[in-house]
C-alpha cells in the first residue's frame, strides 16, 4: 500500500495538541506539540521536524548581547530587496579587534563586492533612484509607509520603462510626489522639489507621466490641508486658524476651489480670517509663506465675500 494512501489526513503544523484527528494505523487520539505529531496510543510519529514559523532568535541576559539569525526583512527601499552583503571593517561580530593582516583583506573584499554589486546598468539606476527617493523621503519627513509606496511605484515606472526621456531625480522626486498625492498627504510640488536635486519643471513632468501611464489614484488635493502648515509658519493663534478651516471647508462644499491653486486659496482663508478677528495681516507676508502673488490672495479672499462664508 503506498504511503500516501496510509498517510492521507493532513495534520495542521500550527495547531497545539490538536485531539480532532485520528491515527491512521490503531486510530488512537493524534496529539501535536511544538516538535512532532505523534499518536498517544501506539506511538506512531506521523510527523518530525515541524517548519518554525517565528523568529529565530535568542534571548540573553542583559550583560550580553541580543543577537537575531533572521537577518532584516525584505524592503522594496533597495535595489536587492535588503539582501546585499555586507563586509565589516574593523571589528567582527563579537566586537573584537582584527588584525592589520584581516583587515586588508576585508577591504580587498569589500572593493571586489562593491564593482560586483550590480548585474546591469539598469540595476545601478534603480540603487540610484532608490537612493534618492530615501533622500528626499527622509528630507521631507515621510513616513516609512510613504517611503516605501514612492520605492516601489519608482520601480513600477523603470519596469514600465518610464524613465526615458527623464532624469533619475526628476523621475524620484515624481515618486515622492505621487506617494503624497494617493495617500492624501498636503504636500505641494515645490516642498517635494526643493530638498530634490532637479528642477520644479522637470519633476511636474514626470509626475504627468506617471500618472498617465500608471494611472495613479491620486486623490485631489484640498486647501483644508494646507492650513495647519500655514499657520504655524505665519505664526497664527488656534482661533483663527480653526476660522479658517471653516471657510475652507464650507468653499469646497460649494464647489469653489475647484482648478485653484489649493495653497493660495487656503492663505487666503487664513487672511480672511484673521482680518475678521481684527488681526492685523500683510498680504505680502501671507502671499511668501504659500509661495504666490498678492493678487492671488485678493482674488480668493473676494471669492470668499461672496459666498458669504
């Protein structure tokens, strides 16, 4: 009889003592523990070396110390996925000194590793643009979830063949923005620029491309956003700020922010505001904190007088 037809109850590895199933050969009560499924009548191993699904790692006491075997888990932030080696320098993994001799062999190891680190020159342009994404992520203050949609929606674009045409940077910097733009994040195209090495111009078309092309589900922007960043660079007490968010938001459920500049329309509001408190506001000074023209901020501002907010 073959063993598949004896042995055709499958046992889940995951389960502690599981009583449900039966033996297959006296059909006694089949018990599972962390290492074996074993029958408590007659002995019998159905099965050994269970797959440990946890960490393997140890604990030690608190005068030595913690070391892990699993090693970093994958990221979509490298080029490799995070599984690069890397090549110590002058200590090894118990922290003890090496010897003149070794470390001038690890450095002629950590020369050879590093013009062997890239297959194709395709490869070296995602390690770059990957680099970058962190770069200007980090800059920005991102999120590690942000961080890592931007990664991999620039590996989408490589993959698509997206960067022809435009640069590495103008193509990271994109990335980021797009990231921003599909989690609803209020980030305008010249904070993503500017820790960017790449100019305005050059990042809004390839964001173009890639929306077009991927079909991102950027979700539109909103003045509301802008106006705690606002605030806080003008310097503007909790009440007038929290008015703002009022005429903000009673705007664009009439429908009047739509194909504006959100950053203006939300300094604006912040004008409006504080000019109705009776705080005294400078145009000028609001229009250089959201990066636009005075007439900008006297246009919105009319449009809020006649909606009447």
């Amino acid at each position: 009889m073959a063993t598949s037809e004896i042995y055709e109850t499958a046992f889940d590895e995951d389960v502690q003592n599981d009583t449900t199933n039966q033996c297959p050969e006296c059909d006694g009560r089949v018990a599972t523990n962390v290492a074996e499924t074993v029958c408590e009548k007659c002995g019998l191993v159905l099965e050994d070396e269970r797959i440990d699904h946890g960490p393997e790692w140890r604990s030690f006491s608190d005068d030595e110390q913690n070391r892990e075997r699993t090693g970093a888990p994958l990221t979509a932030t490298r080029h490799d996925r995070g599984l690069s080696t890397e090549i110590g320098r002058g200590t090894d993994a118990n922290g003890n000194q090496l010897s003149g001799r070794k470390r001038r062999q690890l450095g002629r190891l950590r020369r050879e590793q590093s013009r062997g680190r890239f297959q194709s020159k395709a490869e070296r342009n995602l390690a770059h643009g990957l680099g970058e994404v962190r770069r200007i992520s980090s800059g920005l203050d991102l999120t590690e979830t942000i961080r890592d949609q931007a990664c991999q929606l620039f590996r989408s674009a490589q993959n698509e063949d997206l960067l022809r045409g435009h640069s590495i940077e103008a193509m990271a910097a994109a990335s980021v923005h797009g990231a921003c733009r599909c989690n609803g994040l209020s980030r305008t195209l010249e904070e993503i620029t500017e820790p960017a090495r790449v100019e305005q111009a050059r990042v809004r078309t390839a964001y173009q491309t890639l929306n077009t092309e991927l079909g991102l589900p950027a979700q539109p922007v909103r003045p509301s956003g802008f106006i705690p960043q606002l605030a806080s660079e003008l310097d503007i007490p909790e009440r007038i700020r929290h008015r703002a968010r009022q005429l903000a938001d009673q705007a664009e459920s009439a429908g009047a922010v739509s194909g504006v500049d959100p950053t203006g329309f939300a300094a604006a509001c912040l004008y409006k505001a504080g000019c109705d408190a009776g705080r005294l506001m400078v145009q000028s000074k609001v229009a250089r904190a959201a990066s636009v023209s005075t007439v900008t901020i006297r246009t919105h501002r009319d449009t809020l007088d006649e909606l009447a907010v």
